[in-house]
C-alpha cells in the first residue's frame, strides 16, 4: 500500500470528486497474487501473461473426413477425367497411418486424424467414389486444402492471455487445450458489509409500521461479487456505539463497508467507533449527490468506508469510489466502463452540487446507444437504480441538450442489447 499521501486537514474538509478519488488512488493495498488450479481460476483476473507451452494445432492434421493424397497426383483431376489412387490404410482420430504414402497412393483419413507422411492435401468425401480398393478423385480445389498445419493458430511461446483478463469459460478452454493446469490469478480482495440501523429488519422477518426492509446488505453483497471482490462478512448492527465498535473491532478484511452511521446525528457511531479501532481518517463529505457524506479511513492495510444508509446514496458512492479501488486490486486499471450515448431529452442540474444522474440506455443497431434519465432521481428510489443502466455526472448549472453526446457511467448489470 502506499504511504504518505493524505492530508489531515483534509479530514474534516467537503471535498471534490476528483480531490476524493486522488485519495483514495494514493493508499490503494498491494495487490496480492496466488496460483490456483484451471477450474478455480473461472472468474478471476490473471496475475501475469500466460504462453503457449505447445503449438496449435499440435500436429498437422485434417479438417475434414475425407482422402489423404500427395497434390502433384491430383491437380488435373477433373469429374470428366477422375484421378485413380490406390487405398493403402486410413488414419483416424487418435489412431494415425503407420508408413508413408507415396505417389499414387491415399489414405482414407477422419476430421482431426494426423495427415500421413507424404501427404499434403486432404479431399473430401463428397468429391470423391472409393471401388475396389481404389479411390476416384473428382475435384480437388488447391494444394493444402483442408490441411490444418501444425502452429499456424499459434506456437510455442506466443502469448494467448495477458495479465489483467479476466477468466471466462471461453478462455479457460483455450488454457485446458493447451495442457494449462494451474494459473496465477490476482486474490480476490476480502470484503465485509456491515450494515448500520436499529430500524432495519431483514426480507421475511415480521415488519413493524415504524420500521424498514434492509436493501444495502444484499445489494453490497452483489455489487462487490459483481466486481470480483470477496465477501468475507455480512452483519446488521443497532445503532449503538459500543456495538459499532465491537462489529469494526472483530472484522478481518481487506476493505470494511459500513453502511449508515456516518453522518452526525446522536446515532451515527462509524466514524468515532472506527477511529477508536486505530483507523486513520483520510476524509469525510464529498461536494456531490446523492452521498455527501462518504467517510473513509485506513489501519495498516485495511480501508474503511462509511457509505451512507439511503440505498441509492450507498450504492454511487460504492459504484462510483469502491468498485474502481476492487478493480485495482484486480490488476486492472482504477477505473469505471464508459460508453457514449446520444441523449434523447435535456437534462439540467440546478443544484449547487455536481449530480449524479441515474440514467437508461438503449442500443440502436447502426446508432449506438440512446440516453433517458428518470424522472424520479431521490436518494430513497431504488427504481432510480433499477431501471438505470449508469450515470452522468453534471456539474452545477450546466445542462445538456436532446442530441448531444455525452459518456455514460456504466453498471456491471448493464442490459445487453436487443
């Protein structure tokens, strides 16, 4: 991790976005590597190139079912006037011709199976008539047709995965092909949820009137999965100090999110109870909306952060603050998916903060993507969520018009087009 680079008298400051992220880029934890089998690696981003340890193809082999044969027997061959090749064995998958074929020979040979010494060209069996030990060649297009040479995908030493992809089942394929058995993957950083508030109850238990769902835990939960994290601990804490305490004291992980307790009400225990656990506080407040006030700490390795309790205003500033800093720690840049779009209304921030405006986007073959934003945008509205695709982010005044374009803050739970 690096050292050094916060500003106490910046603690108590309301900073920038930019000022905020500079912050937190400067005591982001070393990343952590270790070797996993093939099968455990799905998922996880590669800790460092891997390269070929063998060719592909691995032998010359056919694309097709078909006939074996030397070109220079066979290059006038014609449906008039076929070529005649004495049969002399067959190569199959798995199983190759034992010998060499000379001129005037063929062998019969499978999709896969090793083209026999001597051979150069593979005919297919719909252009040939095998009779009596003796096969007709009819049509024959080019030399080397439906030969797959041995390296001509890749060969040994090239390099087939850089460091920082992630491992897709598609990917894994192309390693087990290759005889890839265990891969050097980034850790998966260690992160625990802990949820503030006396009035939340979970989904199915007995609700009263004065009383509310809890949503953070299970969209925390997902979000940091979602960006490969992995969650270590999930807990509901009363909004009790000692408690408060308690929960941050017995907590082991790489980066602690807190929801709720951050902002100064009597019941707000986080930012003290995490200080009074040896935390270092970086900052506290950022001038935006939703999430004014994101609290964030350090001990040793471990990062804290105090997000707030409205659901909308915890998940941007995990989105927009968290999930960049898990990204990092994944090898890859500090950084969001972006993608542009054309706005198809105007949309204003007449607030005195800059705004992060949730909005939908819709692909449009030939177009690109379409922008609409709701109209209900509260820090309560997690329809503002669920039917938003990203967000922009407008500064004070400033407006944008139907038809401008404009980049657009990608969710991991983009829809794809249709």
């Amino acid at each position: 991790m690096k050292t050094g680079k916060h500003s106490s008298d910046k603690k108590d400051t309301i900073l920038t976005i930019s000022e905020a992220l500079d912050i937190i880029k400067n005591n982001i934890p070393e990343i952590l590597t270790e070797v996993v089998s093939l099968e455990e690696s799905i998922g996880k981003y590669l800790a460092k190139d891997i390269l070929a340890p063998e060719p592909s193809p691995r032998y010359t082999n056919s694309a097709m079912d078909g006939y074996a044969l030397r070109w220079q027997d066979v290059l006038n061959a014609s449906p008039d006037s076929p070529a005649l090749l004495q049969l002399v064995g067959e190569s199959q998958a798995g199983m190759q011709f034992e010998g060499t074929v000379s001129p005037g020979q063929a062998v019969r040979i499978s999709t896969g199976a090793v083209l026999a010494p001597g051979c150069d060209t593979v005919v297919r069996v719909e252009d040939t008539k095998e009779e009596n030990g003796t096969v007709h060649i009819y049509n024959v297009r080019s030399l080397g047709q439906d030969v797959r040479f041995k390296g001509e995908e890749f060969t040994t030493g090239e390099t087939l995965l850089t460091r920082g992809l992630r491992l897709t089942a598609a990917r894994a394929a192309l390693l087990a092909g290759v005889g890839v058995e265990t891969v050097a993957v980034c850790k998966p950083c260690k992160v625990a949820i802990l949820v503030t508030g006396s009035e939340l109850v979970s989904v199915g238990e007995k609700i009263a009137d004065d009383q509310i769902r809890d949503s953070n835990m299970i969209m925390l939960e997902a979000a940091v999965r979602e960006a490969g994290g992995k969650v270590v601990r999930c807990i509901r804490i009363e909004d009790e100090a000692k408690a408060t305490y308690q929960a941050i004291a017995e907590t082991d992980a790489d980066i602690i999110l807190c929801t709720g307790g951050v902002s100064v009400g009597r019941h707000d225990h986080v930012k003290n109870a995490a200080t009074e656990n040896g935390y270092t506080p970086l900052f506290w407040r950022i001038r935006q909306k939703p999430g004014k006030p994101l609290y964030f700490a350090r001990k040793g390795k471990t990062l804290l952060f105090g997000l707030p309790g409205n659901p909308v205003s915890a998940f941007m500033c995990y989105n927009h603050y968290v999930r960049p800093l898990i990204t990092a720690l994944n090898g890859l840049s500090f950084g969001w998916p972006m993608v542009p779009g054309e706005l198809l209304d105007d949309i204003s921030n007449n607030g005195k903060r800059p705004n992060m405006i949730r909005v939908e986007l819709k692909w449009r073959p030939n177009r690109g993507h379409s922008i609409t934003h709701a109209a209900k945008q509260g820090s309560h509205m997690l329809t503002s969520l669920a039917h938003a695709d990203g967000y922009i982010i407008l500064e004070p005044g400033q407006s944008v018009k139907k038809g401008d374009r404009i980049d657009v803050y990608r969710y991991d739970f983009m829809r794809e087009p249709v």
